[in-house]
C-alpha cells in the first residue's frame, strides 16, 4: 500500500495516513464547515453534504428527471421529454395522463370546437328545403325565400367551458352565377334549457329569432362555399347537458336581389369554448 497525504490550509500543515489501512481521505461524523473563501483556489464545504442529489452516470438530453426511490436523493432518466421551446413528447408510445378520479385537464386559455347541425326537415313539400343533385350521387338540399329546417337538437358538450358565448353560422354554397351582386339572408330561432339534473335546471324559454345577410358578388362561381355568422348570445347560467333547439329559415334579403336560383344549404355550425378534456362527473362539469 502507499501513503498519501492531506494538505490543510498550507504547505507546513501536511498529514500523511496509509491508504491499506484507510480507504478515504477524510472520514467525520461531525459537519464540516468553512467560512467564505478569500483565495482563487479556496473551496466551501457545505455541511448538509451528505444530503446531495445523485443521479447516474448519463442521460438523455431534454429527457424529464424522476426521482428514484423515496430518498430524494437518487434521480433517474425517463422517457418524456420537454425540449428547449417547451414542448411536452413522449416518443416511445402514447402518453398517458392520469388526472385521478373526478379530475380533468384544465386549460387556462380556452379553445374552439364546432357542433353540426345538419339540415333535415321533418317534413316536406312547400315550405320545406328541396332535396336536389348536387354533383354526383351527391344530393344536397336547396331553400328557397321562407323554407324552413328544422335542425338536430344537441347537448351541450361536457368539455364546453360553461355559460360561455356560443356563435351560430350557416354553411352553404352558391347556386349557378349571377352578373351582379346578389343576397342570401338566414334566420335563426333558438331556445335552450338546462338538464333537470343540472346545479340549476330551467324551462325553455320562448324562441329567440335573429338574422344575418351574406352578400355574393358578381360571378362568383357556381358551388361557392359560402360562410354567413348568424348569431353569437351566451345561456346565462347554462350547463354541461343543456339542451339546444334551434330551426333555420331563408328569408328576402335586403341589401341585394335574392339570386337567380335557390342557394344550396349544407349544415349549421355552432363554435364554442372548451377549457376541459371531458367533464369530471356524467352529468356536471
């Protein structure tokens, strides 16, 4: 075995021991502490040294650290990464989110999604939309000045984020081309009504109508997709399994000729916020 030597604070205070007898350098049970260091190659020992993290001997770069164990002490590698621009990616296989029970994600800014309302009249004749050719064996609905569709009732979804503004809109498409400007005005009449199993449950109320014109101009295209925003309103105090009743109606437009030929209606759209994944009971929020 060989001696080796500890050098404490200069050259004269030298302690030499044999490295077959003892294994470390230094061995205490007591914390060991300095004060602040006054040299370029002074060092600070921190008492608390026996309670540093360790992890092993590499990792994975962007890889999130876990602990290993119950210490606190031991870290360890893992398969989820968050890169530099903070992104969350779990690369191996899906990720799985565990919220624990009645629990969700939560998203502090909201986001949009769309319900559909597709056009489906309950009975037909005058009045009523036209079932027609669109292209194909494509059948697609015309309506004329004063048709009305009834629309699919729909359920408040679990994710909307309650008693939030909801926007309606028509979709619809262009009927043959007209050399000048013409318009095409739809009307909406709702109601809605919270669930009996809801915090705060109420009736239907008498239907509300509002409207909106769309304007196409001259040579537009045959088949034009076309957008018209009827409506936005917010069901004060409305709930996850409310109820939403609505009907559509093509009424004379205002601003220009109606044009030559009935335009195609597609569906009705409703956007609304979202602020969770899902609900955290069946019939509340």
């Amino acid at each position: 075995m060989a001696i080796r030597y500890i050098r404490i604070g200069s050259s004269v205070n030298v302690v030499g021991y044999d490295d077959g007898v003892h294994a470390s350098a230094i061995e205490t049970d007591q914390p060991i502490t300095a004060g602040a260091p006054v040299g370029p190659n002074d060092v600070v020992i921190n008492s608390g040294i026996g309670a540093l993290v360790t992890g092993p001997a590499a990792s994975t770069d962007n890889a999130i650290t876990r602990f290993d164990g119950i210490t606190g002490r031991l870290l360890k590698d893992s398969s989820l990464f968050l890169d530099n621009t903070g992104n969350l990616s779990k690369i191996a296989s899906d990720l799985a989110i565990d919220c624990g029970a009645n629990k969700t994600l939560l998203l502090n800014q909201v986001v949009y999604d769309d319900w559909y309302f597709e056009i489906a009249p309950k009975t037909t004749g005058a009045g009523k939309p036209a079932l027609a050719n669109f292209s194909g064996n494509i059948n697609q609905f015309q309506m004329a000045v004063n048709d009305i569709s009834e629309l699919r009732p729909v359920e408040m979804a679990h994710k909307w984020k309650e008693a939030t503004q909801i926007e309606i809109h028509a979709h619809w498409g262009t009927n043959g081309v007209d050399g000048t400007d013409r318009g095409v005005k739809w009307e909406i009449d709702y109601t809605w009504a919270n669930s009996e199993l809801a915090a705060a449950p109420t009736a239907f109320a008498a239907a509300t109508t509002l409207s909106a014109e769309t304007q196409i101009p001259l040579n537009t295209p045959d088949k034009t997709s076309m957008y018209t925003s009827i409506l936005s309103f917010t069901p004060a105090g409305g709930h996850t399994g409310a109820t939403l009743l609505m009907s559509l109606k093509r009424i004379a437009s205002v601003t220009d000729p109606t044009p030559t030929l009935d335009p195609w209606v597609f569906m009705v759209g409703v956007h609304y916020q979202v602020d969770t994944m899902g609900s955290r009971f069946i019939s509340a929020k």
